[in-house]
C-alpha cells in the first residue's frame, strides 16, 4: 500500500517541504478540485502540483512531472507558521489513517517535521 509522505520544515515564519509520495486513489484528475482533509478553514487538497497557501498543503495531482517540486510559504508571525506545521501534520495522519482502514493495511505517520533557528 502506498500512503501520502510528506517532509515539511520551519525557519522561524517560513514553512516549506516536499511531497515525497501522493497515492493515485488521492490524484485529482484535473477536472476537479479533490479536497482531501479539512480542520475548520485548513485543508489538505490534490489539484496540480505540489505548494502551499495561507491555509491549503497542495500534495500531487494530475501533473506528475511536477510531484518533486518544492513548496514554500512566510507566514506573519513563527507562531502561526508552528500552529500550521501541527495543522498540517494532523491533516495528513488524518488522510493516512482513513487509506490503512480503507485498505487494511497498518502504516505509521508519514509526515517528517523539522523546526530550526528556534
């Protein structure tokens, strides 16, 4: 079984990562906008490429040529950047846990997080 990997890192308010692997079953097609996870305004979609917003972590999508590219976003302020990582970091256990019980399969977490110049 495959299951969404991601890495992400904070630099003080900047927050960037890579997405290292999106399942097929969570590829939007390009025809649609695939939300995969939602907390309140936070989501977690597939669309195109990998990047990242305010309040959205695009993962892989319908451009695969595109899936190694590297995302980045300065948010205001370190604490909003930390409260993101943990949003995120959530969103994506979340995602993971509903393709094991989809599948069956037991998997751990997925998502690596890092925080320097703290």
């Amino acid at each position: 079984m495959t299951k969404l990997v991601v890495e992400m890192a904070q630099y003080g308010n900047v927050v960037f990562g890579k997405v290292h692997n999106t399942p097929e079953s969570l590829r939007s097609n390009g025809s649609n906008n695939t939300t995969l996870a939602t907390e309140g305004s936070y989501m977690v979609k597939s669309v195109d490429n990998p990047q990242l917003n305010d309040c959205t972590l695009y993962v892989g999508g319908r451009y695969r040529e595109r899936d190694g590219k590297c995302f980045c976003y300065a948010y205001p302020s370190v604490e909003q950047a930390t409260k993101m990582m943990g949003m995120y970091a959530q969103l994506i256990d979340a995602i993971n846990k509903k393709l094991m019980k989809d599948t069956g399969y037991i998997t751990p977490s997925s998502i690596t997080m890092k925080v320097f110049g703290q």
